[in-house]
C-alpha cells in the first residue's frame, strides 16, 4: 500500500508541480521511481490500483486551495455567468471571463472523459513520463521564444524592445478561450503541464505572464476538481480501503502546498517568465532517462 510518510511527500508533490509549470503526473511518476517506490510507479499505470484513489484526494485537495484563494474572484464569476443567463447578454468583465472560462473547459473535458484512461494506462510510466517532461520544456522555451518576437515587433529605434503589456484578459474572445483551453489536452501526456501549456497559450493570444497564469489557474481548479470528484468512487469503494487515511493526510499536504504555491507564482510572473522552468524540465527529463537506463 501507502505508507503515511509517502502520502505526505506525494502530497506536497502534486500541490506545488499541480501548479508549477513541470507537470505534477510526470513528478508523480518519476519521484517514486528515483525513491524505489516502485510499488507506486506500477500502479500508476495500472487499470484500476489503490494509488489512483489516493490521487483523487490530493486533486480534490489542490483545487479547494485554489477556490480558496480565489474565492472572491469565484464568487463574481459565478455571480456574472447567472446574470449573463438572465439577461442573455455579456456586458461586464466577470460575465465575459466566466464564459472564457466555460468554453475553454469543455475541449478537455470531452477529451479527458474519452481519452483519459488509455494515455493513463500506457504513458503514465518513468521513460514515457521524462521523455515529455523534456518535451514541456521545449514548449515552455518555444512559447517564450514566440513571446519576445512579439516584443520586437514593438521595439523602436529609440531603444530595445520591451515586454508588450499584453491585452486585459477580459478582451479574449470566445475562440481564443477554446484555443487555449484545447491546450489543456496535452497534459493527459505524463510530462506535460496543464499550466505550462495553457500559459503559454495565453502568452501567444497576447496576454502577459501574469495574466497568462491567472487565466491559467482559474481555468486549473474547474478541471482539477471536477476530475477529482468524478473519481470519488474509486476512493469510496473498494480501491480505496487501506488508504482513506494516508489519503486524508495527503490531501493536507497537498492544500498546503498549493496554496503557497499559487501565492508565490502570482507574485513571480509579475516580473519573470518560463524559462527557469524549462531549463529543470530539460535536466530532470534528461538526468531521469539516464537514470532509467542505468
């Protein structure tokens, strides 16, 4: 099974990489690989196992601390989609990003419900998982590339190019939401962040980083909490008998550290960007190869 002190380090794991651009599936993957927790990395892949109903709790767990961080901005999205229901219109920001918000769920939604389980089964694996841990990191390196061109763009012979200040979030349309959102899909791949990914599909319809990860952790907890209680049975049932309580303790860790998390990174994509995160998933993509080799 899970002892007590893998669920709290697995907890802290999935909170901080659910939100940090280096994919939280990879490092769920990779980290008992490099422990020799390999009880764990045979059942992430497996049909049905105890450890798949561990996750559910530590999902669960990241999106109450994003709704709770978020709380307020949640409460004027939600109070903005009804109002739009009501008067058939969207006027005002809140009702505006509420719909950015539906529309770009509903591409991984339908893609998670159909494909889900067999990218799972045949991917969430330590070779497949750090070949794409490598991969995010040329998207996350591509997307700032194709970032600083749109600086350039901008630059004037009076001096350097500068980061554009990007476009109000408010001001995407609904078609750019579904683009970014589409995004999202990527990350059924063990390796690739749903963070990562739809920042940087934010950054290449012209927000900034800052407001790139705003709409990317927003869009984070509907997912997020939705693939967690759509799997409640699995922990309920008899998958999650002998793990209820190391899930509960997990689930803690998990909260905690995302919370902090999403705190720290909105303050640091005010002023900086992916690379730093690409560069480790580069290395720890690589240096996990190596070591499954070995």
């Amino acid at each position: 099974m899970i002892s007590y002190f893998q669920a709290i380090v697995i907890g802290l794991l999935q909170g901080v990489t659910e939100l940090v651009p280096i994919s939280s599936l990879a490092h769920s993957v990779l980290l008992p690989d490099w422990l020799g927790w390999h009880n764990l990395v045979r059942a992430q892949s497996a049909d049905e196992s105890f450890y798949l109903a561990f996750l559910v709790a530590l999902h669960v767990a990241t999106a109450l601390a994003l709704l709770v961080h978020y709380r307020h901005t949640w409460v004027r999205i939600i109070a903005g989609f009804f109002r739009t229901l009501r008067t058939r219109r969207i006027e005002t920001p809140d009702e505006r990003l509420a719909w950015l918000l539906v529309v770009a769920t509903i591409p991984v939604g339908l893609t998670g419900l159909a494909l889900e389980h067999f990218l799972r089964t045949v991917f969430a694996k330590p070779a497949a998982a750090a070949i794409f841990l490598t991969i995010n990191g040329g998207i996350l390196l591509l997307g700032e590339r194709l970032r600083r061109r749109q600086a350039a763009a901008v630059a004037t012979p009076a001096g350097p190019a500068v980061e554009p200040p990007g476009r109000q979030l408010d001001t995407l349309e609904l078609k750019e939401a579904v683009v970014i959102g589409s995004a999202q899909t990527l990350a059924l791949f063990a390796g690739i962040s749903r963070s990562g990914v739809t920042m940087v599909g934010g950054l290449l319809r012209g927000l900034n980083h800052e407001d790139a990860a705003r709409f990317s952790f927003l869009l984070a907890t509907p997912v997020i909490f939705a693939a967690g209680v759509y799997k409640i049975p699995d922990l309920t049932g008899p998958l999650g008998d002998g793990v209820r309580a190391q899930a509960l303790a997990g689930g803690v860790a998990a909260f905690a550290a995302a919370y902090a998390a999403v705190r720290f990174l909105e303050r640091y994509f005010e002023r900086r960007d992916l690379t730093p995160f690409a560069i480790y998933c580069f290395v720890a993509g690589i240096v996990s190869l190596i070591h499954i080799a070995l």
